[in-house]
C-alpha cells in the first residue's frame, strides 16, 4: 500500500508514477535506479553531500519573519523559507549536487538536463563545474530569451546550451530533447532531471534530495513559534520545491498544505494556463503516469505561465496522489495576481521573489487576513527573482 511519502515497489504513489518507456530507454533508467538504491543507504554518500550543502550551498536557509507583508496584511504571521539565499538562488542546487554526486559515483563524465527559468540548468551547471564534470542544458527557446541572465551564466560557467525550437519551445519540449540525447549517449553520461517527475526513480530521488527544505522548516518554526504552521503554501510546476517542503508535514494532519499551479492568463482555453491539477487528467508524459493537461488523444496541451519554470503540462506524480487523497489542496494563481504579489513583497520586506515563487505569496496574501494572529503561514521563496528582472520591467513599462 503506497503511504503519503514513500512510491510502492513500482514506482507508483497510488495510481501515479511507474515507468512507462520505450525500450531504448529501459537499460539506462534501470542504470540510475539500481545506482539510486545503493547509494541513499551509503552513509559515505550521505556524509559528502550534506558537507556540500553546508560548506558549499550555505544551509541551512532561514526561516525568516516577513514583518512588513505581515503587518501589511493583517492577520496570521507570515514565514518565508529562504532558499532564494542559497548559492546560486534558488532551490534547484539542493538536487542537483545530489545527481551530480550520483553521476560521479557511476563514473560517467557528462550531465545532460532541461530547463524552464533556468535555475535547474544553473545549478546543474555549478554543480558540474565544482566536481569537474561536463554538462548540457536543453531550453526553449521562448525560455533562452525571457530568461538570458541564467543562459548567461551556464555559459560561464561551461555548460553548453542548447536552444529548443520544436513544439512550443518551452519545457515540455526541452524535457523531450533532452530525453532524446540521452538515449542514444548514456554510456558515460546522467539525466538530471530538474524535477520530481519522469520515470521512477527520479520523483523519488529528487524529492529525497529536496525534503532538506522540510526537514529544516519544521525544526526552525517550532523553534520559532513553539508549534507546527497552521498551513504551507508553494508554487507547483513539476513540484520539486513543493514536495521539498511538504514532506516533513505529510503525516500532521493539522497542518494544511496547499500548492499553488499557473492560472495563467485565465482557465477558459488551453494554451492559456498550466493549471494540471484544476483541469488535467490522468495521462502519460515524459516516462510517467500522472495528471496531464492533454487533448482527447492524450497528446500534451500547449501551456503558458509567466514564470517559465512553471509552464509545464505535467506534474509530479507524488503530487497527483496527494490531491487525489485529499492531503494537499492545489489552488491557482494568474499572472496578473503573481506580477502584483511580486511587487508586494519587494515593497514591503526588501526582497525580490522568483516570479515562480510569487505564485506561492499570492496564495499566502488571500489567506492571511482571514486568520489571526496566533496563526502562522510558512511560503517556501524557491528562488530569487534576478533572473526576471528584465521581463518583469518590459512587462511593466518600466525604463
């Protein structure tokens, strides 16, 4: 029987997950699982990279007391938890130094991952330099130009970026790109995948590496407030930062736990939104059986978010079983709401939020004022938002 927290023998958390292949990439899957199984119980493997997520990444992150959108608000506190602050600004490095790590101890020699936002293909990038591996970024092209700060410093520092002009040139097609290399190339090379989703046992693996979020909110808002957070809000595209966060909470069940997908510019047509959870269906993509925003044939719809790591037509599979028993609430952000949340939070407490996490703070900002004071909101801040600046002002008209 699967639990809240753990996939069955299969892969599957409830009816989601498995590994649906082709056969071409049945051997190297089962490379990285038979590698994943030995080296989550290796305490050596443990040791170096909680060295690195502390000596290197600078955890743990804080849990920080956003006084001035509290007191802007009204009503219950709100707690960011800040892996903006870690080093290369967001949360992706949690991950990939644990794939990169993997990767070394399978002796290959070169990385090959997607990116939306480009802050997977930044820590990827990092994460491959410090252990003198290659590395290769598949992205959009749509992406490549939103986001040019992050394709800057992949290039600095020495991935190759490969831009993606098929399907909508966003990260459903990057994913397929990627995928599409490292099949014919997995002998001396590892998918990184950038979220919890994909084939068994990345949902798995990925999470495992990101539930350091969890478990370090959850000590730091007891230590804090004395007592668990009344709810956690994150935003959810694959859901890597979510279920990052969510885990350590799973099993209380007076904690309420919400994630926040794109509404986009609004839920009427598709191509619109990449609201998975409000309008999907159960489908297969990218090696996994989940929620899917696809057409009658089961072909993937084209999305649209503001915040490009977002935009993407699945979601993890652990996150499907969780709405489907009802533990997490998924709710919706367009983008209007998101560029004012975004606005909000520089405004009030002097930080610039990741247009992804701003999806999280909107949730956070219509909560708020209808609780008290004695209640206590945590908002995981997945990322910073340096890498948006130049779309946020066009977006805004400003010079």
């Amino acid at each position: 029987m699967t639990s809240l927290t753990t996939a069955d023998e299969s892969g599957f958390f409830g009816s989601y997950g498995g590994r649906f292949l082709p056969p071409h990439l049945e051997a190297p899957i089962a490379e990285v699982a038979a590698a994943y199984a030995q080296a989550k119980d290796d305490p050596a493997f443990h040791a170096e990279y909680e060295a690195l997520l502390a000596d290197f990444v600078g955890r743990p992150s804080p849990l920080f007391l956003a006084r001035g959108l509290t007191a802007r608000l009204g009503g219950a506190k709100i707690y960011l938890k800040r892996e903006d602050l870690n080093h290369t600004g967001a949360h992706k490095i949690n991950h990939t130094l644990g794939e990169a790590l993997l990767a070394k101890r399978m002796g290959k020699r070169k990385l090959i991952a997607e990116t939306g936002a480009g802050q997977h293909g930044v820590a990827l990038a990092t994460a491959a330099a410090l252990l003198g591996l290659e590395c290769e970024i598949h992205m959009g092209a749509i992406d490549i130009a939103k986001q040019h700060p992050n394709v800057v410093r992949m290039r600095l520092l020495g991935a190759t970026v490969v831009p993606v002009e098929s399907g909508g040139r966003c990260l459903k097609d990057a994913v397929d790109s990627a995928f599409g290399v490292w099949a014919n190339d997995f002998a001396d090379t590892m998918f990184a995948i950038g979220s919890v989703v994909g084939p068994d046992p990345f949902p798995s693996m990925v999470r495992d590496f990101q539930a350091i979020v969890g478990r370090e909110a959850r000590a730091q808002v007891l230590e804090k407030e004395g007592r668990l957070p009344t709810a956690l809000i994150a935003s959810v595209g694959g859901g890597s930062n979510a279920i990052g966060l969510f885990s350590a909470f799973l099993d209380d069940a007076d904690v309420a736990i919400y994630g926040v997908e794109p509404a986009g510019r609004g839920l009427e047509q598709p191509g619109d939104h990449a609201a998975t959870m409000t309008l999907g269906s159960t489908g297969v993509i990218h090696g996994m059986q989940t929620r899917l925003l696809q057409d009658e044939a089961g072909e993937p719809w084209p999305v649209h978010s503001i915040a490009s790591g977002l935009d993407y037509p699945g979601v993890g599979p652990q996150h499907a079983h969780l709405r489907d028993v009802g533990r997490v609430e998924y709710v919706t952000a367009t983008d209007e709401e998101t560029l004012e949340a975004f606005q909000l939070l520089c405004a009030t407490d002097g930080i610039i939020p990741a247009i992804e996490s701003s999806h999280a703070l909107v949730h956070a900002i219509r909560m708020a004022p209808e609780l008290g004071p004695e209640d206590v909101l945590v908002v995981n801040l997945s990322g910073r938002g340096d890498k948006d600046l130049d779309f946020v002002a066009e977006r805004l008209g400003m010079d």
